[in-house]
C-alpha cells in the first residue's frame, strides 16, 4: 500500500497501525497538504457486502461526531477493493503505548485522561453512537495531551456484523461488558464498564481479568469479582476507587447511568474533601450478571419414578409431594387437573382405595420434558463445538520480508499481526524488514489467530561522543573510528569569540544522541577564530570622536594609546591611527594607538596671500573661484566668490620649508591663472603681488605690481621706494610687491 495514492488525493506515507479488522496508514492528503490517518479494510473482509455496508454506513455515522476529543472522520471511500476511512492524523501514542511504558500512572494523569473519554463518550450517546469498544488502544494522546478517541462507528460494524452473520461476540476481550460478553443488547453502560476497565490498568498497570482464552476471560467477566485497585495500588485514592467500583459493576443497573453522571464523578473525585471518602458499597456484593435467560439447574429424576412405578418410598413422597399437591390445585383445563379428576372417577367406581391407575402421566411429563431439555442442550453442545472448531494453517518463514510482504503474506493464509508491530534496532537488518516471528515457521496455528512480527527499526544505534574542544582532524578521527562514513562528516566553519582555529565549537546532533552509523550523517561547527571586520576611520576625527568611536566598535586604546605630536592638521585632530588602517581587518578587542596634532611645527609659516582678481568685464557679473595648495593638503578649495569689478581676497596659507603654497584662480568656469609662493619668498617677504591689466583684466606683473602692492600698503602713495614697499609687505602680506617694482 505505501506510495499508493487512493482517490487521487490520499498518497500512503507509512503503515502507523492496525488489529484485526483494518490497517492504519499515515497519509498526505495532496489536495489540502496535510497529514491524514487512511483505515483500509482488511482484504478478507472486502467480499462480504453485508459487512461493507454496515461498514459504511456506520463510518458515515460517525463522521457527524464533531468533539475535540473525538478522532474527526473526514471521507469514507473505494477504490476497487480498497475500502477506507480517512481521519485525522494524531501525532503522539496511544494509551497502551503510554501504560506499557509508564504504568501505573499517577491519580491525576489518569483521572485527566479518563474524564476526556468520558466526555467524547458523553457526545457519542448523545448522537445515539455506542463505541463498543473502548480499550487503550483506542485511545490517541496528542504530543500537546489531548486525549482523542477513535473507531467511532467501526466498532458497532464490526460487532453489528459479526454478531448478525456468525453468532459470535467480535472484540477486545480483557475489555468486554458482561452484557457484551453474553451476547445480549450493549449499550451506553457497556462503554462505561469498558472505560473503568481502562481507568483500573492505567493506575494498576494491570488487567482486572486475565485467562488462557478468550473464553475464560469472558467468563470472568460474568461470574468473578476483580481484584481491587487499592489492593494492587495503595496510593490510589478511596474516591478514584469508587469511580472504578462503580463503573465495573457487573449488573449495568447498578453502574452509572450515564457517561455524563461517569464524568462529574471525576471530575470531583481528587478534591479534598473526597479523596479519603467511604468505600462504596452495593446491595448484592459481588454478585454475578443475573437476568432472565439465565440456565438454571433442574432437580435429577428417579429412575423408578420414571418406569411409572407406584410403590415409591415416603421420602420420595416428600420430595415430590409440592409439586403433587400443585398438580391437584391447578387449574380445571390444566393437564394435572385432568389428571388429578380421572383418579378420582376410577377410586369412586371401584370403591377402593388403590392407587390410580393413570398415575404414570406425571412422571411421563417429568421424564420427556427432561429428555427434550438435555437434547436441546446437548445439540447446542455440537453446535457451539462447530463453531469452536477452526482449520489450522502452517505458517510461512517471514524473516527478511518486508513488513508489508510479511502482512500480505500472513493475510493470505487468513493470520493477522498482533497490534502493536514490535520496532527495535536489529543489527544486519534494514529499516522495515522482520527479523523474528513469535511462532516458527511451518508451526501449526488456527485460521484466524494472530503472531507477533519484530520489525527492525535500523541498524543499532550508538551515542555521540562529545566532540566539543577537539581538533577537526581528531573528531573526525573518533568519528571514523566509530563507523562513519567520511561523507556523511560535514563542517562548517564559524566565528567563536574563545576558542582557536580549527577548534570543534558545535555539533548536529548533539552529544549523546544515539545514531547508527552506516547510515547517520553529523555536522561540526569548526572555529575560524574571532569575528574580524573593517577598521574605521579615524583619521581627520577629533580626539574625542576618535575615542567615541573605537568604543563603539567594541576596540580597545591601547595603554598610552594618545600620541600627540606637530602637525600641519588642525590641532587635536588624529593625523594617524596604529596598528590598523582604515579598513584593515580588525577583531573585536584589539587595542589601537592614535596620533593627534598638537599644532603647526615651529618652522611653519602663517602666510595671507593678497590676489587681486578683475571680472570679465567691468561692470558686469562673474564667478571667481579660487583652490590653492600648502603645507595642510593639496587642492584645497578657499571658495566662489561673485564680483562686476576689481577686488582682491586673501588666502590664508601656511607654508613649511619642503611645501610652497600655490594658488589657482577660475573665473565663470574657466581656468585663468596659477600663482605660486614659495616658503622662502615669504619668510624674506620676497612675495611678488600680481597686479590686474586695466584693458583686459589678466593679472600682470612689474609697476602695476608695485602700484598695487602700494595701495595694500595702509593706502601710501604710489611709487614710493621699494624699502618701504618691503616693510608694507611684512606687516600686511600685500606690500612686498613693491621690492619688485
């Protein structure tokens, strides 16, 4: 069945479970993209149409349950002789798979759980569903608790069914009813006797009746009292108890009357007030299931009572004598009454005291209403011995098969697999192939009996050392050691702010998982060391924004870490930052030294270079731009200035003994002239100042140059000597081009 899709939507995943009826299978359901549970008839099952259609109507019954603690059923469909039910899917265990590993469980789990299927049980009465077949493995715990209860209206076909063809009770024995054991009528209470038969294993961690048949534990369940809870578990409260003493009567009269009385029970039982209360008791004890179709006992008859003798002794005479004198009370048309008048006729003629001679007709009756009871009995004797009597099958050799081979084999031969299939780790075995059956091959079994399949779960698996703190080369090493394929060993490499490179930091799984190692693949997570990233740029920051950012990128200043020395840049600005250039990869941590201006050095010059600069065209607007370079950088931009008639700027530069000054003007965009002044022309004031042509404003050198340097000059007179010029110079910047002139 795995990787067929029934209705075109349905695609089976895997087999999750199964008994005797139906396999379960996980599913996706394509259409809606989730996960379904998919229950497919048992072929053995598919031919018989009375079967299908109880089967279906029943699924469709169910189908209208709508509870949270009910097992939703969302489609009821065929595919040639697959017939299937498609519920939800519920991820977790069922309840025998949590009693078989836990049990017994504590009052309140228990308590918990069996409220949840009292109150699903409650809704199916209600919509007039008896479950009839209420046991743990019915009942579904989600990974988040939720109890849900499943085989809504399958149960009831199944029984419906089997009982109306064969005759026979269909079910989970250990969980049976009285009533459901006898054959008679189940209803709501046959669901409660069966959920306090849950309630007792999950706090006992036990069965109440166990036998080497079916049969006899049948039988129990109708003549034989239980052992009780607290006897086999103290720590369960008096009032838990009484639930279970209550729910497990073996008349259903005395039982509760419904599941929502069963509910409120529970739901009140672990309050204080009542955990300590009185043991509960019943009017008739442990009594046995009495009705009215009860087989009673009759009286054995003599055999000289059943020749007609009539000379039988006074004792004989006691011990029939009631039913004789009712026989001479009965009635005018009864057969005694007949009897008892014709004795009296035959005395009356004969006028004697003998007994009469039609005296043989009672014990005659006695005799043939024995002699029809014992045949009756005795054909249902053979009848039921027919029933009993099953052809036996040699099994086949599953080992090696597959587990859906193995079950396709077995459903040949009319042999189902016990429920749950036995999942272990097998070594030398795959995932999904058998390794071992309860009973050998060739062995004898009857036609419709059950043996246990150990399916493997995969290669043993092993746990994983801790591989934290070793070498790459030495984890990989153990891993190679332990089995591992060096292709299923992967890594990848990471920042880790302590350990060193090359170091193991991480693992997937983690240690102590256990793993097969033919098959099982395992990550590490390699040091690269500690996270680097780009160096800022530090360079050009004050002191202070300096520090503030090396914080900020989580850096350390190194101890004496400020070094401050001259420098052409603005004093307290950093000019250089060690070890790390900008952007140079850095780690968090790293300590870094910065170099700040502590000023201009002592052979610096603070030179203002005076630049006459004409428009265009006099009178008219243009832009004048102005760069110039020095000892502080290159190209350094002074500014735009808009001017219609001659004026002059002055440039501030500072000049050093390896670094002129230069400056450069542009006027509406274009380039017009450059202008250099060198360190020593300022420090002897030996400057020539340009002076501005009056036709086509271009800046000129000789007389122009002196007027102009005289007019800079505190506004001295044109053409005085060049010592004055010289002296103008050194104290305004301007005056030196008269030295020139």
């Amino acid at each position: 069945m795995i990787g067929t899709t029934l209705a075109g939507r349905y695609e089976i995943i895997a087999r999750v479970g199964g008994g005797g009826m139906a396999l379960v299978y996980k599913s996706l359901d394509v259409l809606l993209n989730r996960y379904v549970a998919v229950k497919v008839l048992r072929q053995q099952f598919v031919h018989d149409e009375e079967f299908i259609r109880r089967f279906r109507r029943e699924a469709q019954s169910a189908a209208s349950l709508s509870h949270p603690n009910v097992v939703s059923v969302y489609d009821v469909g065929q595919e040639e002789d697959i017939h299937f039910i498609v519920m939800e899917y519920v991820e977790g265990y069922n309840l025998n798979e949590i009693i078989k590993e836990r049990a017994p469980l504590q009052s309140d789990e228990a308590v918990r759980i069996a409220m949840q299927i009292c109150d699903a049980l409650d809704h199916a009465h209600h919509n007039h569903i008896i479950h009839r077949d209420i046991k743990p493995h019915n009942i579904l715990i989600g990974n988040n608790g939720r109890v849900k209860v499943t085989d809504f209206g399958i149960a009831r076909a199944v029984t419906s069914s089997t009982i109306t063809q064969t005759g026979s009770v269909v079910g989970s024995v250990h969980y049976f009813s009285p009533e459901h054991a006898k054959g008679v009528l189940t209803g709501e209470k046959s669901d409660l006797y069966s959920l306090g038969i849950v309630l007792y294993q999950m706090l006992t961690g036990k069965l109440p009746f166990l036998g080497e048949s079916p049969i006899s534990v049948a039988l129990k369940h109708l003549q034989e009292p239980f052992e009780e809870p607290r006897l086999v578990n103290p720590l369960i409260p008096q009032s838990v108890e009484n639930v279970i003493l209550k729910s497990m009567r073996k008349n259903p009269i005395e039982r509760y009357q419904s599941a929502k009385e069963m509910l409120n029970d529970l739901d009140t039982c672990l309050q204080p007030e009542r955990m300590y209360e009185p043991k509960v008791t019943f009017a008739n004890g442990g009594a046995v299931f009495d009705d009215e179709q009860e087989t009673r006992v009759m009286p054995a008859i003599r055999a000289d009572v059943a020749t007609g003798a009539a000379d039988y002794q006074s004792t004989d005479k006691e011990r029939y004598a009631p039913s004789y004198d009712q026989s001479r009370t009965a009635a005018p048309g009864s057969l005694s009454a007949r009897a008892s008048g014709r004795e009296e006729s035959s005395t009356n003629k004969n006028g004697s005291n003998k007994p009469p001679v039609k005296k043989w007709v009672k014990p005659t009756i006695w005799i043939g209403s024995t002699l029809v009871f014992l045949g009756i009995l005795i054909s249902v004797v053979f009848y039921v011995k027919s029933l009993l009597v099953v052809d036996e099958v040699k099994l086949p050799n599953l080992v090696k098969m597959t587990e859906e081979a193995a079950l396709q084999e077995l459903a040949k031969i009319g042999i189902h697999a016990e429920d749950p299939i036995i999942r272990e780790p097998k070594e030398g075995f795959a995932k999904g192939i058998v390794f071992n059956q309860s009973k050998a091959q060739g062995t004898m079994v009857k036609e419709g009996s059950s043996i246990k399949l150990y399916v493997s779960d995969g290669e043993p698996t092993k746990p994983l050392p801790d591989l934290k703190g070793l070498t790459y080369n030495d984890a990989v090493k153990k891993l190679l050691e332990m089995g591992f394929d060096i292709s299923h060993i992967s890594d990848k490499a990471v920042y880790d702010e302590h350990a060193e490179t090359g170091v193991v930091v991480g693992m997937m799984p983690e240690a102590g998982a256990k793993i097969d190692p033919k098959t099982g693949s395992v990550k590490l997570d390699v040091s690269k060391g500690k996270e680097s990233f780009a160096m800022p740029n530090l360079v050009g920051l004050t002191k202070d924004a300096a520090i503030a950012q090396i914080e900020a990128s989580q850096l350390k200043l190194a101890k004496d870490g400020i070094i401050e020395e001259p420098s052409f840049a603005a004093q307290g600005s950093v000019i250089k930052q060690y070890p790390y250039e900008p952007n140079d990869p850095v780690i968090k941590g790293a300590e870094v030294k910065i170099y700040v201006s502590s000023g201009y050095p002592p052979e610096a010059i603070n030179y203002t270079f005076n630049l006459p600069v004409a428009p265009a065209e006099e009178g008219k607007t243009s832009t004048i731009r102005i760069v110039y370079t020095d000892a502080r950088g290159e190209n350094t931009e002074w500014g735009s200035k808009k001017i219609n008639t001659t004026q002059v700027f002055s440039i501030p530069l500072v000049l050093a003994p390896n670094k002129d000054g230069v400056v450069s003007v542009h006027r509406d965009g274009k380039f017009v002239d450059t202008y250099p002044i060198s360190y020593l022309d300022a420090k002897q004031g030996t400057v020539p100042i340009p002076e501005v042509h009056p036709v086509d404003g271009k800046p000129d050198g000789g007389a122009g140059q002196a007027e102009e340097g005289h007019g800079q000059h505190a506004e001295g007179e044109a053409g005085q000597g060049g010592e004055s010029g010289s002296n103008a110079g050194t104290d305004t910047g301007v005056g030196t081009g008269a030295n020139g002139g």
